[in-house]
C-alpha cells in the first residue's frame, strides 16, 4: 500500500504459550521418611488474546511484528504446589478487525465492541501432577502428566472500518471535499486522481447532539473489482457501511452510466453490497445554473434519491444530512 500510516492487513504467526509439566514428587522432611505423592500440577500456557480498542483506526503497530509468542506455563512442585500461569500477550487491534486462517480462509473471531477479549491461540493446559493418581492400588505413583503443547498457526488480521456511511465515487469526485466540510477530518484534497491513497473517517454532527460517521474510500475506477487502480484493495471497507453515498462529479458526460460503472464494480466485488441503502449526490452543482440543474435532474436514474451539492458553497449540504439520517434511521 502506498501509505506508510493506514495498514488494514497483516500476516501473523501466532504461538500459544504450551502448559508447564506437572510434578512427580514425594513428601520427605525429617519426620516423615516416606511420604505420599505430592506433585502440583503444571500452570497453563499462556493465550494470544485480541482487544478491541476503539482509539485505534489501522494495524500499522502490528505491521512488522511477525511472531507473537505467548509465555510457558511453569512446572508444578513439590508440596502440592502450582506452576505459574504463562502471561498472556494481548493484541490490541482497531474495532472491526477480522482473524483469518491464513491457509483456509476462515473466519476465526471478529473485533467489533472496545474493550471486547477473544482468544486468538489458547495455551496449552497445564500437566496434572503425580498426587492426583494416588490410589488404594497404586499409592506411589511415579509419573506426572506433561503440559499440552500450545498453537502455533499463520493467521490474517484483517480490517473493516466500522462506519455508518460509505462514499462512493470516482477519483476527484469531491468525496475528500465533502468530508472536510462535514467533519472535523483533514483529508488530503488536490486536484488530481487518486488523492487520496488510504480509507478516512470523520464523525458528522447531525441536529439534537446526534452525529453518525462517513468513511471516505479512494477513489474507485472501472475494473477495481478486477484488481486495477486502487478500489480492489478498498472496497472491502464499504462491508460494513449502513448505506452508501455515491459522489459524481456534475461535470461528468453521463451521471447515469457512471452510477452503472460503479454499481457494476460492487455487484461484482461482492452482491450484497447492492442490498445497502443509497443516495445520490451530484457534486459541484455551485457551477449549474438552474436550467442545467433542471435538465440534468431530468436524466438521472429514477430508482434512488438525488441531490444536487456543493461543498464550496454549502449548498445544500445541510438537506445532505438530513438525507442521511432519515436513511440510516428507516
């Protein structure tokens, strides 16, 4: 990926800790010559743990750190005594994480709540010790069981941002425009295609102290569900998303066959996506007069929501929201 801070996929190879040996051991002091069995048991390995840390928004603290290796258990002793637990390595990870099998593909857990814990690669259990097979038959016993090995398995870490509203456009749509307008994100904004190279988020202040959160995705060109550009690797992100915002710029020769282009790059990418509610935003309307606005509105696709907007001017931008809400509220 070109940015150096937005990192939403990594490999990793995570090891439990394997569980601590239990103790094959005789009671003896000076009073007693030969006592029974008194072996511990052996101390459980430690776990490789996800948290769920909501001032997290990227994998990039994960990004070269390859092998997480959780700690042994202990051995148990003498005097029925236990092994200490091996500690526990926790992976703090941005809320909408995904582990995978890396071989597989499975979803092992997903991440979506602060704070929430699962366990990623349990540690081994711990070996029981030789006091527990003490018997009418058998009142000596020699032997102990050992620990349980650990996992050791490559897993995926995999990221979907959680956000109420996906943007949905070609490269200088104005989406970054209307995210720095809306919010209090600082996205890149210039005048050239693909500015922005990694997926934003900005919290929208809606009426009543209400607010809800866009997710600007670069920019998508025809064929990114094939791989080309840069939407492939991003469109993952809109999964997620309530709804789906789609920008298109009024300068565009044909606003209708750029809708099909890009619903066509979701359908194929994954049809779910197309179950999502949308809205339509023609941007950069501050250049139409309102004969060109009306004649424009005249051919756009009949089977959603429009809206004609201007970041630059404002307008219309407050009806936006109120669009919005009402959606992701119906």
């Amino acid at each position: 990926m070109a940015s150096s801070n937005f990192i939403d996929y990594v490999k990793i190879c995570a090891r439990s800790g394997h569980g601590g040996g239990g103790s094959a051991h005789f009671h003896r002091d000076k009073m007693t010559a030969k006592g029974g069995p008194d072996g511990g048991d052996g101390g459980r390995g430690g776990h490789i743990i996800l948290r769920g840390n909501s001032q997290l928004w990227t994998l990039l603290h994960l990004q070269y750190r390859k092998h997480v290796i959780a700690e042994n258990g202990h051995n148990g002793g003498p005097n029925h005594s236990f092994g200490a637990q091996g500690k526990d390595d926790v992976l703090e990870v941005p809320l909408g994480t995904i582990a995978r099998d890396s071989e597989t593909g499975e979803i092992k857990c997903e991440i979506t709540e602060d704070g929430q814990e699962i366990i990623l690669t349990p540690g081994g259990r711990g070996g029981l010790g030789n006091a527990h097979f003490k018997s009418s038959t058998n009142q000596t016993p020699r032997y102990a069981q050992p620990g349980e090995p650990g996992i050791e398995e490559w897993v995926v870490l995999e990221l979907k941002l959680l956000a109420d509203v996906g943007l949905v456009g070609f490269p200088n749509a104005g989406k970054s425009t209307l995210l720095s307008v809306v919010s209090a994100a600082k996205p890149k904004i210039a005048n050239y295609a693909f500015t922005t190279l990694e997926p934003n988020l900005g919290v929208v202040a809606y009426r009543d102290y209400k607010s809800f959160v866009i997710a600007d995705i670069p920019g998508i060109i025809e064929g990114a569900s094939e791989g080309k550009g840069l939407g492939l690797r991003f469109l993952r992100h809109i999964e997620r998303n309530s709804m789906l915002l789609f920008m298109i710029s009024c300068e565009s020769a044909d606003i209708a066959e750029e809708y099909r282009v890009l619903l066509n790059e979701l359908q194929t990418f994954n049809p779910e996506l197309l179950d999502k509610k949308r809205i339509l935003a023609i941007t950069k309307s501050d250049m139409l007069d309102e004969e060109l606005e009306s004649e424009m509105r005249a051919t756009l696709p009949g089977d959603l929501s429009a809206v004609f907007i201007s970041s630059i001017t404002g307008k219309n931008i407050p009806q936006l929201k109120d669009m919005i809400w009402n959606a992701l509220n119906s």
